[in-house]
C-alpha cells in the first residue's frame, strides 16, 4: 500500500488541480467582473502545457490562446466604456458604473446584473442632473456589459476548446 502511494506523481496531480482550478475561475471570471476571467484561462492551460513538457499544448497553441487572452482584455475594457461613451457619459457615469459594480458584487447574481446599470444612472445623474441622458448611459453601459460578457463567455469556450483539442488529438 506504502509502495503505491508512494509511486503516485503528487506534483502532476496538484498541477493539474491547480490548471483545471485556474480554467473553472476563469469561466467564473467571465460573468463576475472582479475575478480574472480569460487570464485565468490562459495560466491554466500554460500549466497544463508545462504538465506535458508542451507535447500536446504547444507553444503556437499558447500563441494563439496568448492572443485569444489579448482580445478578452480588450473587449473586458471596451464593450461597457464604449457603450456608455456612445450615450454621452461623462467620467461620472462611467465612475458609477465601477462603482456600482464593485458594490453589485456584494449583493449576490442581482448586483452583479443590475448594479453596473444602477451606477452608471446614479453618476451621471450626479454629474449632469439630466435624467434622460442619465437613463440613457445607464441602459448603453448595461448592454454594453451584457454584450461584453457573452463575448468573454464564448471567448472564454473557444480557449477551453482550443486546449482539449490540443490535448486529445
């Protein structure tokens, strides 16, 4: 019994627990915005790689899960700001809308969905004292949000599907 034990490789098994740990927090990290979603991805599919001495994750699939990373980054920063701008926000709204979601994480799935769109209303309510234009960018920031988190999400399933494909064939 000690013998087998003791032949197990516990190093590949915390390793791999660590990757698939890593991938399942950054599906996670696609719909709630304070965790690192696509990042997390990536570090576990480069873990994963290094498990394989990078036989069946190779460096171009790291590449090309590397640039995949990039585009998330991006549509993470560009989807809510630009569709805030697009309604007119000022450095108000949108300061509301990072606000509102930072406290939306605290109150469960409802404040993450709504509470971006609450602040980004309530900032440029503040700053503009207009509430058409202040419905207006919380709404634009809303779907800009939503928009940006299918985006992750699907990017999020093609990395997770690159990888298995990597690792199977």
């Amino acid at each position: 019994m000690l013998e087998t034990l003791a032949s197990i490789d516990w190093l590949n098994i915390v390793l791999w627990i660590l990757a698939i740990a890593s991938i399942v927090i950054g599906v996670a990290g696609a719909v709630v915005p304070a965790l690192p979603g696509i990042p997390m991805i990536f570090i576990g599919a480069l873990i994963a790689a290094w498990i394989g001495d990078f036989v069946h994750i190779t460096w171009v699939t790291l590449v090309i899960l590397g640039a995949l990373t990039i585009v998330g980054l991006a549509v993470d920063w560009v989807a809510q700001t630009v569709g805030a701008q697009r309604a007119g926000a000022t450095k108000y709204g949108i300061v509301g809308s990072m606000v509102g979601t930072v406290l939306g994480l605290f109150m469960g799935i409802f404040g993450i969905l709504f509470m971006p769109l609450i602040g980004a209303f309530v900032g440029e309510y503040i700053g503009q004292r207009d509430l058409r234009v202040a419905t207006n960018v919380g709404w634009a920031t809303w779907v800009g949000m939503l928009v940006g988190t299918a985006l992750k999400l699907a990017l999020s399933f093609i990395m997770i599907g690159i990888m298995c494909f990597a690792l199977w064939f």
